[in-house]
C-alpha cells in the first residue's frame, strides 16, 4: 500500500508496473547483493519500453509477433529474418515492408515464434502477426490516424494480412475414400449378371 502511494501515477497499470519493478529490485539486492540503485533504474526503464503482442493464424501454425520501440530488426524464432526457410517464399514475407514501406518498419524490432502446420502456412502466418503488430502499435503508441492509414493500406492490397482465413479441410465421411468421392456402383455388371441368370 505504502508503495502504491508512493509511486502514484493518474493512470493504475503504469502505478502497479512501478511497484512492481520496485519490489523487484529490492529483492535482487537481498539475494544477490546488486547495487540498489543500479538495478531499481535498470527495472524501470524496462518498465518504460513501448511493446505490443499480437498472433497471426493459417490452418495449424500460429506466429506470435512482439513488437517494440527499436532499430528494425525482425527475427523468427531466433534466426534473422532474412533467412527464412522456405527461399521460394520469402517474397511473401516481403509484402508488409513492401506495401506500407521501410521507414514504417525502421523504428520497430520484432521477435517472432512460429510453431505448428506446414512451411507455407507458417510463412502466411507470420507476415499476418508483422501486419497486425505494425497496426497495433501505432494505434497505442503514435496517433489514431496513423494506424488507420496503415489499416487501410493493407486491407486495400490483401484482407488476409490482418483477418485470419476461416477456411479448413472438410472432414472424410463414411462410404466413400474422402470428403465427397463416394464408392462407385456398378450397374452395368448387376444387369450382366440379371441377364445370364435369364438365360
């Protein structure tokens, strides 16, 4: 209590993240013997980092996009963006630089993991969580009208980019090798064989 009064901010969230970051702070000098002082401004200026989550979705495989303040620098899962796997698709990675330019994607570091369905519908994954996380951040962090430029930038080039596809497999049924084939009739050997029994 005494802690929330002292780091009393207008708005609660950024007064708990203070405490927080406080408590913490104090509880890594009681264990490691850390400089107090030191380790209190290091906790809040990562308190202070502008940071947006946002996920993209395609069949299987969900991407999972942590958009900061940066210099520019995206990675999936680790590796440079650059050398995503497959080449063949790479261009498809492109498109959001592409279409809403690079100064758009120069103040922004992103971190991604992806996991789960094929090569290709991760691919279409993640450049739907670099859309959504580019939308998200400048609607909290710049201005209202930025992010609707930008909104509708890409829902003019490519719904996808930021709506997740409904579409799935339909499922195999019963009597019959797939969703619709169905086992074939043979009318033309019953009648055959109505015929010699005639004869």
């Amino acid at each position: 209590r005494w802690l929330q009064s002292f780091f009393f901010f207008n708005d609660t969230a950024t007064t708990e993240i203070y405490t927080q970051a406080f408590v913490g702070s104090v509880r890594c000098v009681q264990e490691t013997g850390i400089n107090a002082e030191y380790m209190g401004i290091f906790i809040m200026e990562k308190a202070k980092i502008k940071r947006v989550q946002t996920f993209g979705k395609k069949k299987n495989a969900l991407a999972v996009a942590t958009v900061e303040a940066g210099h520019g620098h995206i990675r999936v899962n680790g590796k440079p963006f650059q050398l995503v796997e497959p080449a063949a698709l790479r261009a498809k990675l492109y498109e959001p630089i592409l279409i809403l330019g690079g100064s758009r994607f120069a103040g922004l570091n992103m971190h991604i993991k992806v996991r789960g369905g094929g090569q290709t519908a991760q691919v279409y994954a993640i450049r739907q969580a670099m859309c959504k996380g580019v939308v998200a951040f400048n609607q909290k962090f710049v201005d209202e009208e930025s992010k609707r430029t930008i909104k509708d930038i890409i829902l003019q080039y490519d719904r996808t980019l930021l709506v997740a596809d409904p579409r799935r497999p339909e499922p195999k049924k019963c009597a019959g090798r797939g969703a619709r084939a169905r086992r074939q009739k043979a009318y033309r050997q019953k009648l055959s064989i109505y015929h010699n029994i005639l004869q």
